[in-house]
C-alpha cells in the first residue's frame, strides 16, 4: 500500500485533472515501472499522464505539497535506470508522452519548437518536411523523446559533426520543482544574459526540473550522404583513419563508428539476415563512415574514395565497401544499430559508456583487455561506438558455456550470475583506467542510478558539493527523481 500522502496526492490529482490523467491499473503500468534493459524493476501506484504544461505544474504543486517524489518518463529507453521509480512504492511516474505538440517552425531561423513527448523520429521527420535536417539521431529514436533526449542530453551517431542535444538545442519550457512554468523558449544562437538555465536544466535527468517544451536548431540538409565500410587491422589504425578523414573530409565526415569483431559476432549470430553485407569481409574489426556533401554524390563518392585509397596505401584499411545506395548505406547502419539489441539478445553484460582522449584509445584497449583478461578469463569483449568521438560503448559479456547457450532462458540466467558476480570489480577496473587517462565514466547515458555512485567516487568534494548544491536550491524538498544522479 502507498503511504497515506501518496494516496492524498493521487486522489486531488484525480480530481484536478480528471481519472483519465492516471493509470493505477498494476498490468497497464508494469511497463512503466521497469527500464528498457530490464536491471532496474522499481514499484508505483500510478502513472500519470498530464496533456500540457500548466497540468504538469498542477501535478508538480500537489507533489510538492504532499511531498511524493516524482519520476519524470518519456519513451523510458533510458540505459542507467533513471526513467523508472525506487521500489518503495512511494514514488510516481509522470509520463510526458501526451505532450506531443508541434507548437512552431520557423525555417528562415532554422528552429522548431514542439513539445516534450514528441519522439526523435517525430522530429526528425518534421524538420524533414520543412527541406532541413534535425542531426540528432540515434537506434531509440523510434520511442525516445525530445524530452527524455535533453534531459539525457544523448549523443548518438551524428555528434562528431552536430554535437550533442545539448548543442542541438537552443530554448526550453521547464516546470520547476516548486510548479512555476520557466519559458525560456528563445531560438537564439547567442544570448549571454547571466546563468544559462538551459544548460543546467539539460543532462540533468529529471532532477532539476521538468522539461515540457524545447526550441531545436536545425541544419541545412545536405545534397547527399554516402557510407562506406572500411576493414582495419587495428583499433590504432582505426584512430589513424579517423585522422585522415578528418583532414580530407573536415566538416563533411558525419559519422565514424567503430564495430570491433565480437560485437560484429553477436549481430551475425542474433541477426545473421542484417549481417549479410559483411559476410565477405571476414571477421575483423570494421569503421562505419558518413561522409555528407552539400553539392551531390559525385562530390561525396569522389571524397569517400579519396579516404579510403589514401588510406588503404598506407595500410590503415585492408578493404572497404562504399554503399551504392541509400538502401545499402542504410544497411550499413542497421549493422551499427543492432549491436545493442543483440547483446540484449545475448544476455546482461557489464555496461560501461566511457569517454577518452582518442589519442589514448589504441593504449587503453590494449592495456584493458590484458587486465580483464587475467580477472575475467574469457569474458567477451563487446567493444563498439562512437569512435569519432572518443565514446566507447565497452561492455563484458559472459563467457560462452556450450552447456546452456542454446538455451536462451539458461544462457541469460548464467549472464546474469556473471554480471553480478564481477560487476563492482570490473567497472571499478575499467573505470579507474579511464579516470587516469583524463576520461569519463559516462560519456553520453549519463548517472541515473547506475553509475551515481560510481561518479561521486571519482569527482572529488568540490564537484560532488556544487552539484549537491544545485540540486538541493533547485529541488529543496528533493521531490524531482529523487536517488538519481546524486544524493542529498
Ligand atoms: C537501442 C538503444 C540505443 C541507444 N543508443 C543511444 C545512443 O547512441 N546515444 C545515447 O546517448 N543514448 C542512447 N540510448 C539511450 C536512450 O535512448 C537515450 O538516453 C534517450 O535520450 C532517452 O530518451 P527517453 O525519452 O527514452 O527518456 P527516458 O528513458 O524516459 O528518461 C531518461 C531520463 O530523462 C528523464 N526525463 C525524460 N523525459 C523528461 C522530461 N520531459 N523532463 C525531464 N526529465 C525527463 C528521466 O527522468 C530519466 O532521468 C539508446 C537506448 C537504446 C534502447
């Protein structure tokens, strides 16, 4: 049973805003109530679905008043388990799926303003409609949302050229954690008056604020986009060929994606008909390029092959595939974007989503697996992401048991037992290794309650006390996603 102020809070919720602004029914809400990887189950008696900003500031007023914690949710693929309540029971779920507006375009500013719940693909679509482009792309953006994106500020495929979402956008509409509504919905590019509230609101996770509303900037769309495959003998080769890229290509190189072999594997094994392109590549550790052109194809083939022949004379590729179509690029793509789903597929793995210079990537990989590889022998490493960035998505699957892996039920349990087991020592290896080399332990998923804890042993007293007292002036009565990020 929720608490007696729950039950108050729910019921003048139900009667200011109308039963059908929440869900209780338990088979409804279960969905809500666990994260996309299934490693965070939390408990709640209700879900609640406000349909605009003036009913999402009622809802935070009444929780203020009666004190209930809140858990803000948009599309609720969140990777750290910061999208879904504790499990005291105690804490609600407010969903900002309703919130689905289109509120305006204006294409001479390149800007678009709509509203929190609108889903990436949404807004991708529509600046599609308008002859531009929304860069922000990643494999959720069918259920992810415009407001979970910046409150994650996510990265994604694109970032090496757009940057982030926090780069993407340029105003937002934030109810506050007392129920004021702050409209900061300016589509400036400069605007340099005091704090920027913005930025503190965005990557914040739900914990300073609600967002209801954003202002995105969007690009001009360029003329074409082509994508090559490109085979590397070595992740230090990899680095070599991000280098050329980038002088050759300069602002053009859209995407660099690195897929090692194992994470290659597991598409071919779980999703063998999307692995067909590479079949003939052997196994090897493969760079997806982007390059775009704002003239046409002629131009961006033509520097694509530049890329790849400079760089298959000097041993930095050993083969390539240029895609002769969007189809076929997008095929491409689906490679990148399934390595996530079959490593669900697979089982739970020991996540890591770390930042590093990229000049220290070669030394670190190869330094990292000796380490795991003497604590954890035979641990896969599943090792992919945005190289461009620096950004590694470095995870550690179970060894494989011909026992039990065709069993899927059987295979998951036994990399469940492994995650569980070895999880704390791994990251605290991993992590250390990164923090020594000037890196981050979450370069785009952000803390939630995953790594909260794991941040705060490496950020130091200061840090940790400014954060701490960010939160507690924007959130005195901690009721905005309360237990993510940091503790107060
Ligand atoms: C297959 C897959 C691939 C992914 N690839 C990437 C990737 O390449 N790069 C990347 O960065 N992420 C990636 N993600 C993670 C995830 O999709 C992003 O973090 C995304 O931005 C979350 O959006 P969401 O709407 O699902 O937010 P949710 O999961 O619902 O919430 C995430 C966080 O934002 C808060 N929140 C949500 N909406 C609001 C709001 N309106 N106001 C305030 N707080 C809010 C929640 O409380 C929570 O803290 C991937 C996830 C999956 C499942």
């Amino acid at each position: 049973m929720p608490s007696a102020s729950v039950q108050a809070f729910l019921t003048e919720v139900e009667q200011q805003l109308g039963a059908s602004c929440l869900k209780t029914d338990p088979d409804l809400i279960s969905t809500h109530l666990i994260d996309w990887r299934g490693r965070y189950q939390g408990r709640a008696p209700a879900v609640l679905f406000p349909g605009s900003t003036d009913q999402v500031a009622q809802v935070v007023r009444l929780a203020a008043k009666h004190r209930v914690g809140l858990v803000p949710q948009g599309g609720n693929t969140g990777l750290t388990g910061a999208s879904v309540p504790d499990d005291s029971g105690d804490q609600v779920v407010i969903s900002l799926t309703k919130l689905q507006a289109i509120r305006a375009v204006d294409a001479a500013n390149k800007t678009m303003t709509l509203e929190a719940g609108v889903t990436l693909a949404k807004a991708q679509d529509e600046a599609d409609a308008l002859g531009l482009l929304f860069p922000l792309t990643l494999p959720s953006r069918g259920s992810a949302t415009i407001g979970g994106n910046l409150a994650t500020n996510c990265g994604g495929t694109a970032v090496l050229r757009y940057g982030n979402a926090r780069a993407l956008c340029l105003g937002l509409e934030v109810v506050t954690a007392t129920g004021e509504i702050w409209s900061g919905l300016r589509g400036l590019r400069k605007d340099n008056t005091g704090y920027d509230l913005r930025d503190l609101f965005i990557g914040s996770e739900g914990t300073l604020g609600i967002i209801t509303a954003a202002v995105l900037a969007l690009s001009p769309k360029p003329a074409a986009l082509m994508t090559a495959l490109a085979k590397v003998p070595s992740v230090e080769s990899a680095v070599g060929l991000l280098g050329l890229a980038q002088k050759k290509g300069a602002a053009q190189l859209t995407g660099f994606e690195l897929m090692t072999k194992p994470a290659l594997s597991l598409v071919s094994q779980y999703f063998p008909v999307l692995a067909q392109p590479i079949q003939g590549m052997g196994s090897a550790d493969l760079v997806l390029l982007e390059i775009s052109s704002p003239t046409g194809e002629v131009e961006a083939v033509g520097l694509l092959e530049d890329i790849l022949s400079e760089a298959y004379e000097s041993g930095l590729v050993q083969d390539a595939l240029v895609a002769q179509s969007i189809q076929q690029a997008q095929t491409f793509w689906d490679i990148r974007d399934h390595i996530t789903l079959a490593s669900s597929e697979d089982g739970h793995q020991i996540k890591h989503d770390i930042g590093l210079p990229i000049s220290c990537i070669p030394d670190f990989m190869v330094s990292m697996q000796k380490e795991l590889e003497a604590l954890l022998p035979g641990t896969r490493i599943i090792n992919f992401g945005h190289l461009g960035d620096g950004n590694l998505h470095y995870n550690l699957a179970c060894p494989i048991n011909p026992n039990v892996w065709s069993d899927r039920n059987r295979r998951h349990e036994a990399c469940k037992q492994f995650m569980q087991r070895l999880e704390e020592e791994a990251h605290h290896r991993v992590h250390n290794r990164v923090v020594s080399l000037g890196g981050s332990i979450s370069a785009e998923h952000g803390l939630g309650v995953m790594r909260r804890d794991e941040a705060a042993r490496y950020k130091g007293p200061v840090e940790m006390g400014l954060m701490r007292s960010i939160k507690t002036a924007l959130d005195p009565l901690n009721i905005l996603n309360p237990g993510k990020v940091v503790l107060v």
